[in-house]
C-alpha cells in the first residue's frame, strides 16, 4: 500500500515542481539588492581648539555638490531607446544528373551477349532546393528620471550606483530599478548623469496588480508556446 501511494504522489510532486518553476514571483519593495546604502557617520574629534579649521568637516571652495562618496544621491536621466532590424534571405538550388550506359565486351553490349533483355544501363537524378527568408523589427523606449545612491567608490574612482523606485496606483504597483557604473566625468552640475553613460547598467520596469496581471498568458499558455512542448 506504501509502494502505491509513493508511486501515485511522485508523478504528482514532479508535476508541481514543474508548474511552480514556470511561474516566477512577483517583486517585493525593499529589496536589499538595491536598498540605499548610507555613508559612515563621522566621528568627531572630542577636543575642540577653537580654530575655523576641524578634522572631519573640511569642505573645499573649489568643491562642488555632484555626488562622489558612498551613500551620496545622484539623479540618474532614462534616456533609453533602441531599435534593431534583422531581414535574412537564403536560396539554394542543386541538380545532379547521372547515366550509366550498358558496357561492351568484344564489341558486345552485356545485353546482347548474354541474349536476354537484361540491361545494365542506369540513370540516376536529383533536385534539392531550399528557400528560406525571415525578417525582424523591435523597438525598445524608456524615458524618466530615477534618484539613486552610490554603494560603492572603487579604486579607480568609478561609483557603483544602485535604486530603486515604487509607485501604487489604483490597480497595481509600478517599479524602476537599476544598477550600474558611473564615471564621475559624466555626472552634470546639477548632479544628474544620463543612463547611457551607465556601464554594466541593468534596468528593470515592470509592474505588479491586476493590470500587469491581466496582460500575462496563464502558466498553461505559457506551457504550450514554451520550448518544452514538443509541437
């Protein structure tokens, strides 16, 4: 009675964990992956002498306001748009023709030689042909403005920059989020860098309700066009 049960419930368990891999989950506000990162609070010094100057407070008067240390905001401009075109077209033709003729021994065909209407004349043809075309067109835009942190100063002096952006609608959540490298030759005055300057950029736009889930094919549908179905 145990064998049966395990047999009935292993097909079933293989079965879910199929069914759950295809469906991703929904993201999450407050993602660590792109949590703020806040900079180390200075300690300062417990003797004051009086003077103008103090250690940890020095600020430079040919210093600006663009971000450059860790936990500093930086504005990061979406300016993303692309396109690409892909057309391909391909012919192919061959024909192949062959003819064996009877052969001759003594000035004989094998045919009249042996007095019978065997004949060792072949001809042997072929046609192969193949035609292929295919075309494809796909345009991506994305404009709006995302405040981010930095979480990192390398050794170089490239920041690594990381946030994210949560907005609730009526029926649903909207999110930004996005990651990368920043060059500080690249940020504005006014503290802003676009997002093609961002390297190794990952951005992510998506949303969540019943608005995003209403445009989403059911995990069955999504069965059926993927590649493991077989037709």
């Amino acid at each position: 009675m145990n064998v049966l049960r395990l047999g009935l419930i292993t097909p079933v368990f293989f079965v879910y964990s199929f069914l759950s891999g295809c469906v991703s989950l929904p993201a999450e506000p407050n993602d660590p992956a792109y949590a703020p990162v806040y900079p180390p609070t200075p300690v300062p010094t417990e003797f004051t002498n009086g003077a103008i100057y103090q250690e940890n407070f020095a600020i430079s008067l040919y210093e600006d306001r663009r971000a450059h240390r860790v936990g500093d905001i930086l504005t990061v401009r979406l300016d993303e748009q692309t396109k690409a075109k892909k057309e391909a077209d391909t012919e192919i033709d061959k024909n192949s023709n062959s003819t064996i003729a009877d052969p001759t021994i003594l000035g004989k065909t094998v045919k009249g030689l042996f007095g019978n209407d065997l004949s060792l004349n072949t001809q042997i043809s072929s046609t192969r042909s193949f035609d292929g075309e295919a075309e494809t067109n796909q345009s991506n835009s994305l404009s709006g403005i995302i405040t981010v942190t930095v979480a990192e100063v390398l050794p170089n002096g490239v920041m690594k920059v990381r946030g994210e952006k949560w907005l609730t609608l009526n029926t649903g959540d909207e999110y930004i989020r996005i990651t990368g490298l920043v060059r500080p030759e690249d940020i504005t005055p006014d503290n802003m860098v676009s997002s093609q300057k961002l390297a190794d950029a990952r951005i992510t736009y998506s949303g969540r309700g019943e608005v995003a889930d209403a445009s989403k094919a059911g995990w069955i549908v999504r069965f059926l066009l993927s590649t493991f179905f077989p037709l």
